[in-house]
C-alpha cells in the first residue's frame, strides 16, 4: 500500500501548494501524476488486467487480431490500432489513464466547491483506481462524467450521444441515460427514488437474464455466485445517501447543479440495491455502481461544508483513508503494487 498512499501525499501536496502560492486549482501535476502512476504498473495489479495485456505480452500480428462480436467494438477498434503501434502493454496503460484522468480531473474543476477535498474524495472512495481493474468499463465511466454538464445544461442530443459512444466500450453505459428523463422529472425526490428502486426490483433481473444469453462474456452475471456480496460496501454508500438527504435540503432548493448530483446518486444507488441482493458475483452487475459514487466528489464538499467543527472533520477524512486501505487491500487484486518490468531501475 505504500506507493499508494505515496501518489495521494505527492497530489493533495501539488494541490494545496499551487492553491497556496499561485491561487489557481491544480490541474496538470496531478494529472501527471496519477495517469503515470496508472500507466507503468505491472500486469499483476488488478484481477483481469492480465486478460487487457494478453494479446500485447504474446506480441500479437494485428493481421490475425480476431474482432469478437461478444466484446464492445469501440475498445477492440482501440486495442487494433494500439497493436499495429506497438506491443508494449505500458502504452494501453498510459493513453486510458491519460484519457479518464482528464476526464474527471475536468468536470470536477469545473464544478467543485472543494477541489482539495473532491479529488481526495476521486481517490480514497476507488472511482479513481476502479479502472486498475475495469479498463473498458472505466473508459465508459469516464465518458458518462464527461456527460454531466449536458444534463445540467438539460442537453439531451449531446448527452445521448456521450451514452451512445462510451457503449462502445461498455454496454453498461446505457443505464445511465434513463437517469437524464428521472433527474429532470418534475416530481419530488423521494418518489424518484422509489421509481427507479421499483423498476430495478422488477426488471433488473429479467435484463441481466436477457444480455447473459445474448453475450457469453456476461453468462456469469446471471448465476446465483457463491462469491455474492457488496453489501457492506452498499451499507456504507447509504450512510453517505442518508446524510446527504437531509443535509441537503436547502441546497437542493437553490443549487441546479447540486440538485442533478444529488439525484443521480441517490436514485443510481437505490437502483442498484435489487440487483445486490440477486445473489450475483460482486464483480459482476454490481459494478454499474460506479456510474454513480462519482457523484460524490461534488456531495461530500457540501456534506463537509456543513460541519461546525475541525475534529469531526478530522475524523471524517481519517474514516475515508481507512476505507480506501481496506477496499484497496481487499478488492481488486490491486495489492501490492508492482512497477512494470520496463521502467524497474534497480
């Protein structure tokens, strides 16, 4: 775990420093840091990294590259090209990183009311290392954020075909744009809620049942796993959506672009809650909730806003770097981290 809280001590320090001296939020050191950080890691971390580089480390002529109607187009297109370039996996690594870092680095300068505290949040909460190990559902993840001011701005061609292009690298994307309709429904929040609650209770598990046969890479989505879980994890995002509920009250009244956060993550988690209790693998179509806890690098400032005093903030921040060790350690195979063979000096 050292080198990753190495990397988080090196960007919050380039942050409060160019905060400090210049006035200005930090974008490009971090930026560098982070996607280089990503870029040079070894094969080993994360669980299906090694199934991203095997066509890379087996030096594959991209004359025999078999284009497989089971995996996304717009990755295998990206994966073709980056193979008549090279064979270094590093590469892969390091343009995906540069590409979702400076998506989210992007959106959240542009509407934190904390930047310090947002990019603490995109690091400790995992939505910065989720792609460590969902390399094409990252890339999607990133394109969706990079949506958000289309639903602020309630534009919906733009926004429809952000979705329409991050499908190309993970069919999941698609759950997001039913949430542009909700978000801008006139109606109260709690019924909302309840809409996209009751609808994943209810269809959920016949779609999930429908892509599996269509996609054999998706055929253990649909299977009752011995490995079913997230629900601590989910225990610990309702906290955040509890808090947020009533602490936002007010704000939701006179802040648009809080009010879209808000219920795209309040309504994103409650949709995901039937499809925990499935009994599907955690890996599996749980993962669409990581559309949604980015929301929480603009909530969690104003959660932060709200409280009196220094300690209890404090302790705040401490519980979020307890989380990010132990989901770190646990999840993911992201521990330990290695460098790639190419860049070990010694």
């Amino acid at each position: 775990m050292a080198p990753y809280f190495f990397i988080i001590s090196l960007v919050m320090f380039s942050i409060y420093f160019e905060k400090i001296t210049l006035n200005r939020k930090a974008f490009w050191i971090p930026f560098f840091l982070l996607s280089v950080f990503a870029g040079i890691r070894n094969r080993s971390v994360g669980t299906d990294t090694g199934a991203y580089v095997a066509l890379f480390e087996i030096n594959l002529d991209p004359k025999y590259y078999d284009f497989n109607s089971n995996v996304e187009i717009g990755y295998q297109f990206f994966e073709y090209i980056l193979l008549n370039l090279t064979h270094n996996y590093y590469w892969l690594f390091l343009l995906t990183a540069f590409f979702i870092v400076y998506s989210f680095l992007l959106i959240i300068k542009k509407y934190s009311i904390n930047y310090f505290l947002s990019v603490f949040v995109y690091i400790t909460l995992g939505v910065y290392t989720f792609f460590f190990n969902g390399l094409r559902q990252g890339i999607a993840i990133a394109i969706c954020f990079l949506a958000l001011p289309y639903v602020i701005n309630k534009n919906f061609l733009k926004y429809l075909f952000f979705v329409f292009f991050a499908s190309f690298f993970h069919i999941s994307a698609w759950v997001m744009l039913p949430f542009y309709f909700l978000v801008h429904a006139n109606f109260k929040l709690q019924y909302k809620v309840l809409i996209s609650f009751l609808f994943s209770l209810f269809v959920s598990g016949f779609l999930i049942s429908y892509l599996a046969q269509d996609n054999i890479r998706y055929e253990a989505y649909a299977e009752v796993s011995d490995s079913a879980g997230g629900y601590a994890t989910l225990l610990f995002y309702l906290f955040f959506a509890i808090v947020i509920y009533f602490l936002g009250r007010r704000e939701r009244l006179v802040n648009n672009e809080y009010k879209v956060f808000e219920q795209i993550y309040l309504c994103g988690l409650f949709f995901v809650i039937p499809i925990t209790f499935l009994g599907t693998s955690a890996s599996g179509p749980q993962r669409v909730l990581n559309y949604f806890i980015p929301m929480l690098v603009f909530l969690i400032p104003f959660i932060v806003s709200k409280l009196k005093y220094n300690f209890v903030k404090f302790i705040f921040y401490f519980c979020l770097v307890i989380f990010f060790y132990v989901t770190t350690m646990r999840f993911s195979n992201l521990t330990p981290y290695l460098i790639n063979p190419v860049f070990e000096i010694f």
